[in-house]
C-alpha cells in the first residue's frame, strides 16, 4: 500500500507581474482585495484581481 497524499490546495499561487497597459495608465485595484488588476484604472466594471477572478468563477459555477 502506498502513502498517497492529495496536494494541499489551500495554498495561493504567487502573484505573477502583469504587463503595465499600453496606454500607461496605473492599473486598478481589485474591489476584493485592493492589489492590482490586469486593468488600467480607466477600466469601467467591477475590477478583479486574477485570483480573486478565478475564485468568484469557482463560486458562482458551483451556486447550483
């Protein structure tokens, strides 16, 4: 029998340095948790950062 062991899933990926826009407008903040988007601030909508884009993807595709 061998010890199998599931990887730990509650560890967050590193944040990886977006590209500054292309027009060099500062990036918006995420309205969950305030670090920079792949969004200049001009962006209009709700802001997320990429991991909180992909956590509120998890959330609302398993709502049922």
């Amino acid at each position: 029998m061998s010890d199998y062991r599931t990887a730990d899933t509650t560890t967050e990926p590193a944040p990886t340095a977006a590209p500054a826009p292309a027009d060099g407008s500062p990036f918006a903040e995420c309205v969950l948790c305030r670090k920079p988007t792949e969004y200049p601030e001009s962006h209009k909508g709700i802001t997320l950062c990429p991991v909180c884009e992909w956590r509120e993807a998890e959330r609302t595709a398993c709502s049922g």
